[in-house]
C-alpha cells in the first residue's frame, strides 16, 4: 500500500509530528512525501520576497522535522489561495492522502472563516487526515475504525488493517454505532453479524482487534469511546463529498446538516483519517 502523500504545512500544530508516526507504519514507509506551503496570493508585491523566504525556511525546518530520506521527500512553495492550491497540487500529483492542520471550527464557523481544511475536505475525493491543532498526537497504537455494512466502511476496515498487520503492539478497536440498541446500550461483539465479520477479517492476520457494539447518535457516541478507549487515531470510511459536475462551491446543505464526517472532524478528541477509496483509472 505504497502512497503518495501530501503534507499542507502551514508552518504551525502538528501535522508533521503526525506524518512522522504515521510513516513508522510498515506499509507507508516507503511512500512519497511533498511538503506544500502556500503564500497568500492577497500578499502585497512589497511583501511577496519576504514571505516567499519565510516559505522556504517553513519547508527546510519541516524536512528537519520529518527525517526522511532526500529521495523520499519533495517541497512546493506556491502563491496563491491556499484551499485552492492544495486541491490543485493533490490533483497535479495525484495525492493517495492528504495530510493538514485543522482549527476543528464548527459548519457554519467554518465557512464564515474560509476554513482551508473544510473547504478541502468538502471538494476533494482524496483520503485527508486532519490533526486539530488542540489535539495530544501519538504514536498509533490504538486505531479506532467506525464500522457499518457500507462500502466506504469496508474500504476504511481494509485500510486499518493494511496499517496494523505489520506493526508490533498496534490494535484495532472496531465500533459499530447499532441501530437497533438504546442509546448507551452495548452488547457482545458476538451477538453483531457486522462486528463479527470486521474482526474476523482481522485476526485473519493475527491483529490485536477489540469490538464495541453500542446504541446511540453515531457521532458522539464515536467521540465519546475515543477518549475513554484512548484511541490514537479515529479512521472511517468518507464517501465522495458530492458528483464531480456540482463540484463548482461548496455544499453547504451538508455543511449545515448531520454529516458524521463533519461531526467527527470538528469534535473528535485525537486526529482523524477520512478514507476514501482509491480511483479506478
């Protein structure tokens, strides 16, 4: 599962300690990093020199930072609106993930503020991984993956375990939000055909995997398990945003909605991988 990834470095939070963690996965240790930092295009001529000098030592201190190979790591330094050029760099390099920096802003916030990472997460049909700037960042030995019988939730499973198959002491925590239980309401990970299915998938490569079946709204209820399990990582399925012909503004109507994406990205207490499945050519 070589990937080509792409790191949106704004220069502050912890994107990058992130992308280091997450590269110590066998299975990502050879991918392909680029390192993208964005000048404003709104930046007067009179600054434009300093700023692009300040862009390039943002990306020699992330190159630092990150310890990679020199063959492995590549920079772009770009002037322009910043949640238009990310898209247009993952496309230009057909990025496998996206990796950013979010402030967590609420739907409607974030839109009023010209959330970068919202705006991004909306139109892109990229896997994005976005590290909140409050979060604590780990090391990735407990992954929690949201679980459901959906395609995008089985291509979240299968990424999960691609991740922890190969790596000593990593463990998967499978949840699935079942709505035929009362809010709070759990019961064996046996009794849930869905939960039974994921895990065997899994042990089918000696995981260390647990099961929660629970009732309630998925979103909290999502959240509130990743911070009493300790998850370091929440990783679920993100179906494309919207058809590529209405992919002109944002859609607001899911914004402003209950998307669980949404939810997740905002209130989630540790980073969060929205995977999204791989295009067929």
């Amino acid at each position: 599962m070589g990937k080509k990834i792409l790191l949106a470095d704004s220069g502050t939070g912890q994107s990058e300690e992130m992308l280091k963690y997450l590269m110590e996965i066998p299975s990502l240790k050879e991918s392909q990093v680029t390192i993208l930092h964005v000048v404003t295009a709104e930046i007067s001529a009179d600054y434009l020199a300093e700023k692009l000098k300040e862009g390039e030592e943002t990306l020699k201190k992330a190159i630092a930072r990150l310890e990679l190979p020199e063959g492995q790591v590549s920079t772009k330094l770009v002037q322009g609106d910043p949640k238009l050029v990310v898209l247009e760099v993952a496309d230009e390099l057909d990025s496998d993930l996206i990796v950013m920096g979010s402030r967590g802003l609420k739907r409607l916030k974030s839109i009023l503020s010209n959330s970068v990472s919202q705006y991004v997460f909306q139109l892109s049909s990229r896997s994005m991984l976005l590290v909140k700037d409050d979060v604590y960042v780990k090391r990735l030995n407990r992954i929690m993956v949201a679980v459901d019988p959906s395609d995008a939730s089985q291509q979240a499973l299968n990424e999960a375990i691609a991740y922890a198959r190969d790596t000593k002491g990593q463990q998967l925590i499978l949840v699935h939000i079942n709505s035929k239980l009362k809010p709070g309401e759990e019961v064996s990970a046996d009794a849930d055909p869905v939960l039974q299915s994921a895990i065997a998938a899994a042990k089918r490569y000696n995981i260390d995997v647990r099961g929660v079946s629970i009732g309630g709204r998925p979103g909290p209820t999502l959240c509130a398990l990743a911070e009493n399990k300790n998850a370091d990582l929440i990783l679920m399925g993100s179906p494309d945003r919207r058809p590529s012909i209405a992919k002109g503004l944002p859609d607001l109507d899911r914004l402003l909605g209950s998307s669980l994406s949404d939810y997740i990205r905002v209130y989630a207490p540790c980073p969060v991988l929205l995977s999204r499945p791989a295009k067929v050519d």
